[in-house]
C-alpha cells in the first residue's frame, strides 16, 4: 500500500521499485480524494512520519523513499513481501515480563497467533526463576512483600503503646518470610501459564536470538533449538543487575536477583549502590534488625528530587542503617565461607586516596541493571541500539529502526523502568498493531513510589527538573511536614514526614511535581497521579474538600510557599 502524491518525484521512485519487483500495489494518490489532507494526518499519528510516499508492506509500515530503498538493499522488502501465511507466527514476543505478557495476551485476545520466548539465564549464584519477568520474580512483588515484613515489625512496635501486651520475645525468622514470599510467586507464575494458555498463546521456555529476518533461533535448558518465524516481533527482554567488575564481585556478591530467595538470612550486610533498589534493600533488612550500612558512590537515588532523597536517607541513618559516603568497593574477599560466611571489603575513597576495610556477612550489589539486548541478534537484523547502554530506540509507536520490530519496556530507550509502564505500552501497542487503536502510550507524568521505611512518592517533576525547565521565579514551591495521626500515640517522631508540590506560575499554578514522604505514599500519590492527568492547579486542590483523619489531605490546605522562608515545624497534632 502506497500513500502517494501525484506529482511527487520520490512516490514516483517507490511506485517504479515495486513494479520492477512485479508487486501490484495499491496506491492512494492523496492529492487527487478529497480527504486527502485527512488520510496524510491520520498517517502522521499513526507513523510518525507526515511525508509521502508513506510505505507499507502485508500491514508493517516500512516508511517512505529511503527506507523503502534500503529495505530492498537489504533485502527486507523482499521478505515482507512474502505473504503473511509464510510465517509460524503473527507475532513473536521476546521476553516474558511484565511487558512482553502484556503485549501477546493483548494480541491473542485481538485474534492473533503469538508466541511468548521466556528463558531466565541463573545468576552468577546461580539463582533462576519462573514465568512473569523481574517485577513478579525478583523485583516489585517480593520486595513490597520484604518491605511489609519490616512494616509488621514497626507495627509491633507501635503496638504496645496502643495498649497491645506480649511477653514473648519477638524475632524475626528469615527463611519463614521467604518461603511464604516464594510460596506465592509460584502461584503467580502458575497463574500467568495458565491464563497465556487461555488465550491459546504459545509458551516456550527458551532464549530467543535472532538469526535472519524474521526469523528466530530458539534454544531450551538442554541447548536443543528450534526455529520460528513472524510477521512482526516485540522485544522485551528486561534487565539484570550489573557488577562492578572487580576482584571477587561475581564470586561472592549477590545481588536482588538473588537476595528474594536466599536461603538463610543474609546477616550483617553491605549494600552498594544508592539507588531505589540498594535503599529499599538496606531498608527491609534493617527493618529485620539486621546490621546494613549502605555503600554511596556520590548521591542517593539519583533522578529523583534530591531534597526527599536526602530526608529519605536521614530517616533511614536515624533508624539504623550505616551510610559510607563517597567510597566504592575495589575488592572482594572471602574469609569464611557459610550461610552466611565472611567477607573482607576493601574500598576507597572518590574524593582522595583514603581506603578502608570492613567485614560482613554478605555484600548486596545495587549498582544498576544492564539491558539484556546484546547476545540476541539484534545486529543480524538490523535493530540498533544505543551502544553505551544497550538501550533500543523507538518511536512514540515503540518501533525499532527495523519496521517489523518493537520493543517495550525497561530496554525501550527513555522510558521509565516501572511495571506499570511496561504493561500499558505493550498492551497499546498490540492494540495499534492488531486492532483498530491509534492509542500512544502517555509516557508524562508516570507516578512512583519508593519503598523505603519512609515511603516516598512523587509525580511529575523533581525540584531541580522543574527549575532547569521553567526557572525559579516560574515557580511557587508550597510543603508542610506533618505528623501522621498513627504517629502520635506511638511516639514516633514529629516533623519528619513531608508535602510539597512544585506549581507553575504561568499556567494557573498548575501542580508538575508532587512529592510525599510518609506512610502509604503509594496509595496517596495514585490518586493525585490521577488529578494530575486532568490538569490539577493549586486551586483545585484548595477546593478539594480533604479526608480527616489522613496523610493525604495535607495536600488540601498546603499554605507556605517555600519562597517565603515561613517555618514549616508542626507544633501540634
Ligand atoms: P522483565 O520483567 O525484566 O522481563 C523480561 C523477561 O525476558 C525476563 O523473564 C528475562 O529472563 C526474559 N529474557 C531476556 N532475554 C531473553 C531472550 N533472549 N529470550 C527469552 N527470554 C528472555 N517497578 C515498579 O513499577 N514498581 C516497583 O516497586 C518495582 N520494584 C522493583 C524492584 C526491583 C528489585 C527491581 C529489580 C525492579 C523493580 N521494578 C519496579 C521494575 C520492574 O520490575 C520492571 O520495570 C519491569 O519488570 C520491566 O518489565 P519488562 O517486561 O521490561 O522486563
Ligand atoms: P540505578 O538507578 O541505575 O542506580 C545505580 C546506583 O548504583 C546509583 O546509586 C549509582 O551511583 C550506583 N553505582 C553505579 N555504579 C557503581 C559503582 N561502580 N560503584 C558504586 N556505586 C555504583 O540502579 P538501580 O539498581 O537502583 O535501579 C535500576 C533500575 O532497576 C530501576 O530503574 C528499576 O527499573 C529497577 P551514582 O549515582 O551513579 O554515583
């Protein structure tokens, strides 16, 4: 199908290529119907692309005069003009996570023939997993269920001064935890086989690796392979953590991937890194009454507002946990092996040539995730991708530089890397590919929560985005600390808990960043995620009538602008 103009020298070019090929096209002349201008905007929200010719061959759109010529060079044209019925498939997902699921059910519901490749390689430890990706497995599901663990413990705490009497010494006991934690990823893996072979979409545990154009090498845990063709794929393979490269790192560390498993509880506990993940590690674990210190390379939970990562990390050191500031580890011993042994840890300053040694019972490694797109093929068929972090570019309809091929999730360049994010762009994007949708995945304003002992949550922009994109005196900065109601009985602290919202002055104070830290962020920033797609001003939120007694309703009678220097101590309740 060509979409083309008349008198266009480069429509002309791609109609005389097809025909050279012997290929009848059809060809809408867009100059020459009357909805014309109509079909072109239509295929601009569709392609992305707002120029004729506008090229697709069997449904993949291919582009306009040099893409169209390349693919012919490269031999792409020819193979998507081969009939859709030559392939296995309609489509072929790779990956079986959060994102890949998402997209295949989404396609098999649309009344396709999809394939899901799920294949786990163990960690260095050795650890491996069932069906569902990161989020179920080894990230999300297992760490809000740790998170909760140490929760229960506060409460406990809590409890006494709410009258609550126990003369039982209370402990917590590692592998109970962890086998009721595991228990129930078995049933959620169970769940996702059981609902794909509902929707009659075909399973295979193997790893996927492209071989030629459409086509696909599929190699199980006992190394036999297969090959499967398709008229599109989605790639969406995910990321496993990173290690740092250094004497006895893959040896004797472990890192989240093992940590939601591990047999026997980790002990005395050096965790490296200062993002979400080392955090609410070290969180969890200190909640257990663990021994952790974190290991910071330069800033905590870098991208996010520094000013509640800072408050994140103070309520953390106030309740336990060690932070070794400015130091990184360069080698790994061991001195007792165990479950847990020993290890030695020698690290060195980043500002000078200061080193120092420690010793723990396990060394966490939370130093990033690596994308799981280099020992796939990609460069077979032509799939580029950022070579510094392996990350795949996309278009805002999620397709790669090659016309047949997507890819969603946490590989997709630019995206936030969060569960729900995945979900929506894969089952959008199934829709566009296999329904009637034109639907774009909004990729703006994405909620977060991070599970800390103190929780925080935000929306929209972090203080030092929001000032590097409209300037300070754009800006009006309202917050608050607060004292959760729950707190006061309990003797937990005053004015540690946190608001602030970050309004632009010129459009109608409307809120761009909302931050939270306290209690359940999670559950108040969704609702205010919500607000914030329907456009929430700081008028909207002082019309909002609040819900007493909460955390949430602080947001509707925020008063002191940060501006004003007013305090913002509480003195009461
Ligand atoms: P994944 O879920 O990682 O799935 C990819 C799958 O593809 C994996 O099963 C992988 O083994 C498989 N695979 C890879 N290569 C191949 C191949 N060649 N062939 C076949 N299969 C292959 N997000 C949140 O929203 N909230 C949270 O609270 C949260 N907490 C997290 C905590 C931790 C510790 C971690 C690590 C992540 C957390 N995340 C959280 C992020 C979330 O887990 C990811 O954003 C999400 O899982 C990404 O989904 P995905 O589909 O891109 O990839
Ligand atoms: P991030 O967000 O990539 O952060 C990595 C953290 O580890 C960050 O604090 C880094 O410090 C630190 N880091 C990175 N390399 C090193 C070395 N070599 N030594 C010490 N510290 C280091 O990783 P996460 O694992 O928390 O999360 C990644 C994704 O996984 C996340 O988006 C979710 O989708 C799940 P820096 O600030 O760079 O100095």
């Amino acid at each position: 199908m060509i979409f083309s103009k008349s008198y266009c020298p480069h429509s002309t070019r791609v109609k005389e290529l097809f025909s050279s090929l012997g290929v009848e096209c059809n060809v809408l002349e867009l100059d020459q119907v009357d909805d014309g201008a109509k079909v072109q905007e239509v295929l601009s929200e569709i392609t992305n692309q707002k120029t004729v010719p506008n090229v697709f061959v069997n449904k993949v759109h291919v582009g306009g005069c040099d893409q169209t010529f390349q693919a012919y060079q490269s031999g792409l044209l020819q193979k998507l003009l081969q009939e859709d019925s030559a392939y296995d498939y309609d489509l072929i997902v790779v990956g079986g996570g959060s994102g890949g699921l998402s997209c295949a059910k989404e396609a098999a519901i649309l009344g396709k023939k999809v394939m899901v490749l799920d294949f786990v390689v163990p960690s260095p430890q050795g650890t491996s997993w069932g069906l569902g990706g990161t989020c179920v497995n080894v990230g999300c599901i297992p760490k809000k269920l740790m998170h909760q663990a140490a929760l229960l413990g506060q409460a406990l705490c809590d409890s006494r001064k709410f009258g609550w009497e126990y003369n039982q010494q209370v402990k917590h006991n590692w592998e109970t935890m962890t086998k009721a934690i595991q228990n129930h990823i078995s049933s959620l893996n169970w769940g996702y086989r059981l609902s794909l072979r509902e929707k009659a979409v075909a399973y295979v545990n193997s790893y996927g690796e492209f071989v030629e154009h459409h086509k696909i090498k599929v190699t199980n845990k006992k190394g036999q392979e297969t090959y499967y063709t398709a008229a599109q794929f989605v790639i969406a393979t995910g990321e496993r953590p990173r290690y740092l490269g250094i004497q006895g790192d893959k040896e004797y560390c472990i890192t989240s991937d093992d940590l939601f498993s591990l047999p026997y509880c980790p002990g005395k506990t050096l965790v490296v890194g200062a993002s979400y993940v080392a955090l609410e590690c070290a969180g969890f674990l200190a909640g257990f009454g663990l021994d952790v210190t974190v290991m910071v390379r330069s800033i905590l939970l870098r991208g996010f507002d520094q000013e509640m990562a800072e408050k994140v990390g103070s309520y953390m050191e106030q309740h336990g946990v060690k932070f070794l500031r400015k130091f990184i580890p360069v080698m790994i011993q061991q001195l007792e092996k165990g479950s847990p042994g020993k290890l030695k840890v020698l690290a060195k300053s980043t500002e000078g040539t200061e080193t120092i040694e420690g010793v723990y019972n396990t060394v966490l490694l939370a130093i990033g995730r690596d994308s799981c797109t280099r020992k796939m093929g990609l460069e077979k068929i032509g799939v580029k991708i950022n070579e510094k972090s392996g990350k795949i570019p996309v278009n805002d309809v999620e397709q790669t530089s090659v016309p047949y091929v997507y890819a969603v999730g946490d590989i997709s360049e630019g995206k936030p890397e969060l569960t729900p994010v995945a979900i929506q762009s894969g089952k959008l994007l199934a829709r566009r590919l296999f329904g009637a949708s034109l639907e774009k995945c909004d990729y703006v304003n994405v909620p977060t929560t991070v599970f800390t002992p103190l929780e925080y949550g935000c929306c929209g922009l972090a203080e030092e985005k929001a000032i590097e994109v409209y300037k300070k005196e754009n800006l009006e900065i309202y917050h608050t600390l607060f004292w959760p109601l729950e707190w006061t009985v309990a003797g937990r602290e005053n004015n540690t808990c946190y608001a602030k919202i970050i309004c632009n002055k010129l459009d109608h104070d409307r809120v761009i960043g909302f931050h939270i830290l306290g209690p359940n962020a999670g559950e108040v920033t969704q609702g205010f995620a919500a607000a914030m797609k329907c456009g929430l001003t700081k008028q909207l939120l002082d019309d909002t009538i609040g819900i007493h007694p909460t955390c949430g309703e602080v947001f509707t009678t925020l008063e002191i602008t940060k501006s004003s220097g007013l305090d913002i101590t509480q003195k009461g309740c």
